[in-house]
C-alpha cells in the first residue's frame, strides 16, 4: 500500500509520545515493505531522513515557534493565510503521491479546515486515535466539561453516572460531523467518550497499543514473595509530575498505610519530569503537612529502557491517574512483574484486571488506593500470583501484535470501495 501518514509533529521534533509512536509505527509499516510517506509541520527546525519512508516537513502549525504550549498571537489575516497554504500543499501532496489511504495523527495546533479538506479529498480515511484532540476541535464544550466535572471532580458514585447520562445527551445535541474515515481506537475508553461526544465514522476498532519486550532481562525478576528489602515497603511512581497523573492522592494515602504497617518501613519514590513547579510545590507543601518528608522522596525521570530495572528494585507500583486513554507505562509494569495498584479510570482496567494483574482502586479515593496497597503488603500469595499473571497478561499488549492488527485493519480500508 502507499500510505501518507499526516502528524502535527515528527521526530526528531517532538513533545510527547503520541509523536514517537506515529514515527514507531510507520517505521514498523515500511519495513513490512509499504510505501510510506509523512506529511508533518516545520516546526522545531530539527531535520532527520530515515533510510526506508520519506518525510516531508511542508506544513505550519499555529503555534508559538519557542514554547508550543503559549497561546498563538498571530492575527486572523496571518491564520488565514497558513491554513490556506497548508490546504494547498496538502492538496498538491495528495495529487503528487497519489496515496491509496491516509493515515490521521494528532492534528492540534493545525485548523480544522486541514480535516475538512481531508474529508472532501475523496480518498480512504484512517484516524487513529489515542486522546481527545479530535473531541476538542468539534465539541470544545463536551471535553471542557468532562475535564471540569469527571477528571478533577470528587469520587461520587451517583453523580458520576448522572454526569454521564448528561454528557450523552449533550453529545448527541452537538453540532459533530460524521466523518467518512474510519476509526482506530487505543481503548473501549476512548470509544466510549467519542460516542458520548457524539462523534461517528464509517467504522471503527479497537486496537490496544503494544510495547516491545527486552530481549533479554537487564535484572533479575524480584520475588515477590518477598519484599525487596526486608521490612521495608518500596512503593513507585514514575510518570509526569502533574496533577492530572493524582500524585497528590497516593501522598494523601500514605498516613493510613503507615498506620496500618507499624511494623514495616514505608517509602514512596516519585520519578518522573518535575517541570509543573506550581504542582510540586504543592505536593511538598502537602508531604509536610501531613508530616511525612522522610516517606517521600522525589528522583528526575529514567529512560524507557532503564523502566524494567527500576520496577524490580521497587515492591509496589502505584499508578493513580485522573485520566488515562491507555497506558504504556502500565504494561511495562505488569511485563516487569511488580504488583501494581491502578485507578479505574479510561483504560487503566481494560490492562489492570482487579486481583489478577493487578489491584483497582477509584479514582481519587486515598482510602480506597490505601487499602489496595495494605492488602498486598500483608498478602505475599497475592502478590506473587499478580506478579506472575501480569507478565503473562503483559504478553499480549507487544508492538509487533499491534503493528500486525494495525496493517490488517489498514488492509481492509484499501479493499474497500470508495
């Protein structure tokens, strides 16, 4: 097939992971012998050719050249004028590769008139969706909402599932278009929120992301009948330090679990990017408030590769996010065997099944997270048979799985007729 992926951004210019995965993918999509072809912006000013794709940096984004996450100052004139040119060179790229399908990334910081021209090209559509970018362009309300009274809200059963009833409704009140594209999803959560914002496509799937496997083990496996040292409880963080990953609620639990286990040393190592100061200081302000400094210690973020190690040197993965589409850093866990605790939110219990691969807790709920980790602290049967399931469960979230599941599905799109 010849494929032209369009993406925001490509590396080497790259913010997130969402970036790094296009680039994984079309890579693994080339070497199966597709021809495949980029489209990205220009921004970030880093060039990079790869031996088996081609990359063409032709597009602008509507962002600020020095920070993307500053608002755009340009005047509307200005905006005008960059989407009219990057409708153009679309439109002269389509004409020129004469694709038999186009594969949508992240389009934020583009306009929506970039994916209206898409739709109106003509030619097979395949968005492929990990967030809630595409709810943001059309249903602004819906995400904002959802964000003000579902991510950050209080645990509350009751209100919850009405908030959900009046999503839905106000979803399906929305002015959404239908897109002619089809639809790859990374979770049943992500599906889920795309209907209730009242978004469909001409079809859709599930398609789970997958991690690559170390060929060989850098570490031993840890026993997990065992606590890696002794008396000692090891608990783990590692992601963003931001308020949207609900550190704070793995800090509010840890009086209960101290509590709890009189006779075990308690600590809590949080590793990760720190660059949200304002939500670190609150942290700290919070640790000592509760007058446990010396349980909390805070270490700068570790290479991908260096995940499986630290897992092994620690007893309890805690895992406490407000909103999560679908986590890799959760299937590095459970491929490195260390009993983990996760919230049940977005896609976290589609990985974590609760007391087979993993403990569940509700989102937000520092009792509920404390009891989790007491359970499996006094439990070492429990842990040791999490651990053991994990690692198999873990198997069948692989890159390679993925990228096959992704070229049938890409596959079936190019057959069909338009």
């Amino acid at each position: 097939m010849k494929i032209l992926a369009i993406s925001n951004l490509y590396p080497p210019n790259a913010v997130g992971g969402y970036e790094i995965l296009c680039f994984e993918v079309m890579q693994a999509m080339a070497v199966k012998g597709h021809e495949v072809t980029v489209l990205t912006s220009n921004y970030g000013g880093k060039l990079a050719d790869y031996p088996n794709h081609q990359v063409l940096r032709t597009l602008n984004l509507l962002a600020t050249e020095d920070n993307i996450y500053e608002p755009f100052a340009a005047s509307l004139a200005v905006r005008t004028e960059i989407n009219r040119r990057n409708i153009a060179t679309l439109n002269q790229t389509l004409a020129d590769l004469n694709p038999d399908l186009v594969f949508i990334w992240n389009q934020n910081f583009y306009d929506a008139s970039l994916l209206e021209a898409l739709e109106r090209s003509g030619r097979r559509l395949v968005y492929l969706l990990t967030d809630n970018w595409l709810i943001a362009f059309y249903n602004g309300n819906f995400i904002a909402d959802y964000f003000s009274r579902e991510v950050y809200a209080t645990a509350d059963r009751w209100r919850t599932l009405l908030r959900r009833i009046k999503r839905r409704l106000a979803g399906a009140a929305a002015t959404v278009p239908t897109l002619r594209g089809s639809a790859i999803f990374a979770s049943r959560f992500m599906q889920q929120l795309y209907r209730e914002a009242g978004f469909s496509f001409s079809d859709s799937t599930i398609i789970h992301h997958g991690v690559s496997a170390p060929l060989t083990a850098p570490v031993p496996l840890t026993d997990r009948s065992q606590l890696v040292k002794g008396q000692e409880l090891r608990m783990l963080f590692a992601g963003r330090v931001v308020e949207i990953k609900g550190i704070h609620t793995a800090i509010e639990a840890l009086p209960q679990i101290i509590q709890a286990l009189p006779s075990m040393r308690v600590n809590l190592s949080i590793v990760g990017d720190d660059r949200d100061q304002s939500y670190l200081a609150q942290l700290k302000n919070r640790i000592e408030q509760l007058g446990i400094t010396g349980i909390v210690n805070f270490a700068p973020p570790v290479p991908e590769a260096d995940l499986f190690q630290l897992f092994q040197e620690h007893d309890i993965y805690l895992f406490p996010s407000l909103y999560e589409p679908f986590s890799l850093t959760l299937i590095h866990a459970l491929q490195a065997g260390i009993p983990t605790v996760a919230s049940d939110v977005g896609g976290n219990p589609e990985i974590v099944l609760h007391r087979q691969t993993g403990m569940l807790f509700r989102k937000a709920d520092p009792a509920q997270l404390a009891t989790q980790v007491i359970n499996l602290a006094h439990n070492s049967a429990l842990r040791t048979s999490i651990a053991a399931q994990a690692r198999e469960h873990a198997s069948d979230f692989t890159f390679a799985r993925m990228i096959g599941q992704i070229e049938v599905h890409l596959s079936a799109v190019f057959e069909k007729t338009l």
